[in-house]
C-alpha cells in the first residue's frame, strides 16, 4: 500500500480514525469505551473505532445510564472493505465475549481471550492502513493467563504481533515522562535481566520519543537501581558494571543523559524541572512517582513498534465496573496523544 493510500484511508488530522480496543469485557473498558465515543474532545479531533463486542457495549450501557452513540460494523467486513462512509464513531463488532455470559468485576478466562482478539484485528487493522493508531484500554493479566495468552500485557504483545525487537514501555504526561527497562517480571529478576545493551536501548528510544514529542535536545535522567545508586559499590555494582557503561556509550553518540542517580532523590521538583525523560530500572520504581504526578493524565505508550500505541495508565477497576463511576480523562489523553505521535 502506498503512503497515499494510507493517507486516504487513516485520514491525517481532524478526522483521522483511531481505534479503541475495548480491554477486559469485565472491567471498565467498556465504560470507557462508551464515554470517548461521544466525547467532543475526542470525536472533534479524530473518527473513534471501538474493536469489541457490540452487544457487550450495549449491556454496558443499560447498566450504566451512557448512551450507545455509534455506527456498528462486523470486524470482518472493516477489515476486507474498509470504514463505512461518513464521520460517524464506529465501533467493530467482534462478537466475543456472548454479552450475556460476562460477570462484571471477575477474572474470566473468555474477556481474557476477547480483549488479546481486540488487539491482533487492531493491528491488523493499521497494518491494511484502515486505522493510524491503537489506543487500547485496560486488559487483566491473570484473564490473559487463565486463556493461555502467552503474554503479560499489553507492551509484549504488540511487540510480539509486530514483530519487534527493541521496545520499551513509555508513560507520559505534560509532567513527567518514564521509561522502564523492564516491565512485568518479579522484582527479584530485575537485576538478572538488565543488561548494558538492554539499557542502551531505552536510553534511546526515550530520546527518539521525547524528540517527537518536540523537545530537539532531550535531557535524559538515568535512574540507579539500589539504594544511593549502589553508593560506589557499597549496595550493589549494577551501577558501575552496567548502567554507567550504557549511559557513557549514549553520551558519545551525542545524548543528553545523566549519571546513574540514587531513585529516592531523582523525582523531586528540583530534577523534574529539568529532565525531559527518565530511565528507571524497574516497573515500579517509575510508576510510583508518575502515578502520585499524573494519575489521571497518563498515558502509556509502546515505544519502538512500527505502529503507534497509547493507553491509559490504569488498571481495569474491577470493584468499579459497569457502575457509571469511571473516568474517562486517561483514556481521552491517550486518544490524543495517539493523534499527536501519530501525525
């Protein structure tokens, strides 16, 4: 397919399509999935498609009072002929889970096996050039491993369905942007997976990404992974033997990256003030402190995929599901940052 013709397609600014995938039928996705459909501030930047269950959405809304406002399309017919004609939001029906066979706020296998089917017709959908991006809302990893779904989350999976090799997982926000090394494994495997090539790694496509985000020159903080950033060797020499030699080989290619930092000081407003991105060594020794900054603003995206992904920075909210109580803010920001990268 020729850029033209993805152009055509996909659209490019005001009115471009974006999908949705719906995340775990069980938990808030679909609530959210409703809200964002009529939202202005997502329907005036961009033709919304939900991939998910359409009679699953209208359960939702009955449940909680939100109004189904969309154009249905069976998936199929998406996929082999393209978007049905107009501006209208559309959402692709994929028939599964049967709508009437899912519980709200519990971990089923079949909403595990339905949200990892969103997300492969998603990806097929961009690749044939139908949709420009995949936003996709909260999946539940223990659904996925009760289907078999060989995967933790989101992240693996669409490096796995694209094929890439090098990836990492971004969380940004007007506030704070966090890259993480690794992602979903016991903190007792971090510092057996991190390597100097590993390192290197997101060091760039944190500075890769912060430059489509606008900032020329980047200014990368590098977070240490033990306390005092090992305090010379004193509590630990991953410092030294392998985030200092991945940080000294990106200086020499011209990044903007900072020595290995003690993490309990590297988020104060003084830092923030002038980092752009950070590369934190595990999962939570970044999404702590983005979470307390950016909660409701967040956005994570997959950096490095051939495809653009964003999402929101939570989980499925199983104890608030079909209740009408979830806010769609995450979400809405995901949407337009997907635009955004996008473009």
């Amino acid at each position: 397919m020729s850029e033209a013709d993805r152009t055509v397609k996909s659209g490019t600014g005001p009115g471009a399509v974006i999908g949705i995938t719906m995340g775990d039928a069980a938990g808030v996705g679909p609530e959210l999935c409703l809200r964002v459909l009529r939202l202005p501030a997502v329907t005036g930047l961009c033709r919304p498609v939900v991939f998910g269950s359409a009679a699953l959405l209208r359960r939702v809304s009955g449940a909680c009072g939100i109004p189904f406002e969309a154009d249905v399309v069976p998936v199929g017919d998406l996929l082999a002929n393209g978007l049905l004609p107009g501006d209208a939001p559309l959402v692709a029906d994929c028939g599964i889970p049967e709508a009437e066979a899912v519980t709200p706020g519990v971990v089923q296998s079949a909403c595990g096996a339905a949200a990892f089917r969103y997300v492969q017709l998603a990806v097929q959908a961009v690749q044939q050039g139908w949709i420009r991006a995949v936003v996709t809302a909260p999946l539940h990893k223990e659904a996925l491993q009760l289907a078999g779904v060989p995967y933790p989350g989101h992240t693996e999976m669409l490096a796995a369905l694209t094929g890439t090799r090098r990836y990492c997982m971004m969380m940004a926000s007007p506030g704070i942007n966090v890259c993480l090394a690794t992602t979903h494994i016991a903190l007792a495997r971090v510092a057996s997976e991190l390597t100097v090539s590993r390192i290197g790694e997101v060091i760039r496509l944190a500075d890769a990404a912060m430059r489509r985000f606008g900032r020329p020159t980047p200014r990368l903080t590098v977070c240490g992974l033990n306390p005092h950033a090992g305090e010379h060797g004193l509590f630990g020499d991953e410092e030294q033997r392998l985030i200092l030699p991945a940080v000294l080989a990106a200086r020499a290619d011209g990044l903007q990256v900072s020595d290995p930092l003690p993490p309990d000081t590297a988020f104060i407003p003084s830092m923030r003030e002038k980092t752009d991105a950070y590369i934190v060594m595990y999962h939570d020794q970044g999404l702590i402190p983005f979470k307390m900054l950016a909660f409701e603003t967040g956005v994570n995206v997959t950096l490095g995929l051939p495809l653009v992904r964003t999402s929101v920075d939570h989980g499925t909210a199983f104890d608030i599901a079909w209740q009408g109580k979830a806010s769609p803010e995450s979400l809405t920001a995901a949407v337009q940052t997907a635009i955004r990268l996008s473009a």
